[in-house]
C-alpha cells in the first residue's frame, strides 16, 4: 500500500478508544465522509469483539486494527490470518518480536490475503510503547543503548523482515526515512492540531507538520472525538491536511 497518491482523507486514521459498539457506531455513522480509516485497538475489540469490524467494512471504511501482537512466531502468524479472515489487512505487530515472528507473520499473512482474493496485507511495525522512556528500558528491560537508536534498530529490523512500515513520532521520521527508506510507511500518533488541547500527549505535532516532515498517516482521537462539534474538527483537520499536501 503505496501512501503518496492517497487523498487527506484516506491518510486521517481516527482513533475509536470507546467501550460500546453503540458509542463506536456513533462516531463511524458521523464521520465516515471525512475518516478513511478507523482504528480499532484493543479496548474496543475486547469489548465488542469482530462485530466492530462487521459494523465499520459495512460503512465500506477501512480498519487499522491496533492489536499490537507480540508472541512466538506462529502464534501471531495465526492470529494475524484469522484477522485477514475478517477481512482486515492493515494491522500492527510488535518488532520486538524479532525477525522470525516477522518473517513468519507476513508470509502467512500474504498467502492468506492471497487465498481469499484480498488486498496485500499492510503490515506495520511497533518499536518501543511510547510508555517507555530511556530510564525505564535501562534500568528495567537493561537495555542501554540510547532509546532513537534502539527504535532506529528495531524499525530497520522490521524492514528488513518484510514489515510495509512503522508507528512512529513524527520527530522519528528523518531517521527512519535514513534508515528505511522513503517506501516504508510512516504512521504518527499524538497529533494535535493547534487549536486543539494536548491531553496526555508528549511530543505532539500539529497534521501540518507532520505531512511536511513525511509522514503518512495520522492518528488523531480526542481533537475530534472531544470537540463539541465533530465535523467541523474532522474538516479543519482535512483541510490543514489538505494544505500541507498541495505545498509538498
Ligand atoms: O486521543 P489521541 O489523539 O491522543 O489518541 C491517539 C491514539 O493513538 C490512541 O488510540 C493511542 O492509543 C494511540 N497511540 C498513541 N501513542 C502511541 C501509540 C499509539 O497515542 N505512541
């Protein structure tokens, strides 16, 4: 899944961090014409299980399943074909997993997708859960070397191991594009736009930035999800999103 001919709308990736399926249906129903894709993550799926993904295919919008899987090899190889059974192909792993549980889960993943006349799978790569910061992956996981290269190591190993790209800050980017490529896909969390509040985010970067630092695609929640009107958050982020296309 190629990202560059894709329209603002195809790259803005809404976060669904709800409970219920009537709450996830609500925010589906109401901006399916300005979200290409919603994220269904684990809070979600635990509590509604496959019907969200049953709810959002017929809304005909695409699903980022964020299940962040990490186990042996064939284990995740298997849970990621039962995803592609449901009919959803752009899905995260962890690359701490290391290259086989990798290697193994595209393999498995392309042949499924194959085998049922879907779409090549759209695989991405997590690094270190941004809940990790140099002391901690130091003094508890004694990692010692320094985080950006750590995260530089495992998005390379990811590439290497057949992965399309990797979750990443927008402040990655410029290594990542030298480690793995301009191909490699680039999806960015902790967007805020301006007018926005930052919430429990850290290092934020505004829709515009980050499509001008490279990345391709945004994960926004709360700036929509929270705003009084929601529409009009999903058309301004459009809209800057848009702007900072044309300018590219
Ligand atoms: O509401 P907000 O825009 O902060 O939501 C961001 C979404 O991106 C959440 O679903 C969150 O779990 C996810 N995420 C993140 N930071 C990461 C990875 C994922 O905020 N590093």
């Amino acid at each position: 899944m190629n990202s560059q001919n894709k329209s603002a709308r195809d790259r803005l990736v809404l976060a669904l961090d709800v409970n219920t399926l009537d709450e996830a249906k609500d925010l589906v129903y109401e901006l399916k014409d300005y979200v290409g894709v919603f994220k269904v993550g684990l809070q979600l799926f635990t509590s509604v299980g496959p019907d969200i993904i049953k709810m959002i295919q017929g809304e005909g919008r695409e699903i980022f399943f964020d299940g962040k899987f990490h186990d042996i090899p064939n284990t995740v190889a298997k849970a990621s074909a039962n995803l592609i059974k449901h009919g959803v192909t752009f899905f995260n792993i962890h690359t701490s997993g290391g290259s086989k549980m990798i290697s193994t889960t595209v393999k498995l993943s392309k042949e499924t997708a194959k085998s049922l006349g879907l779409p090549k799978p759209t695989i991405l790569g997590v690094t270190i859960l941004t809940s990790f910061g140099q002391r901690t992956l130091t003094e508890e996981l004694l990692i010692t070397k320094n985080i950006d290269e750590y995260v530089g190591k495992l998005a390379k190993l990811g590439k290497d191991s057949g992965l399309d790209g990797i979750i990443a800050s927008a402040t990655d980017v410029p290594k990542i594009r030298k480690e793995c490529g301009d191909d490699f896909i680039i999806l960015c969390p902790a967007i805020r736009p301006t007018w926005s509040v930052v919430n429990d985010q850290i290092r934020v970067v505004t829709p515009a930035d980050s499509i001008k630092m490279g990345v391709d695609y945004l994960v926004v929640g709360r700036p929509i999800t929270a705003a009084s009107d929601r529409v009009s958050a999903a058309k301004l982020v459009l809209d800057e999103i848009e702007e900072a296309l044309a300018e590219k």
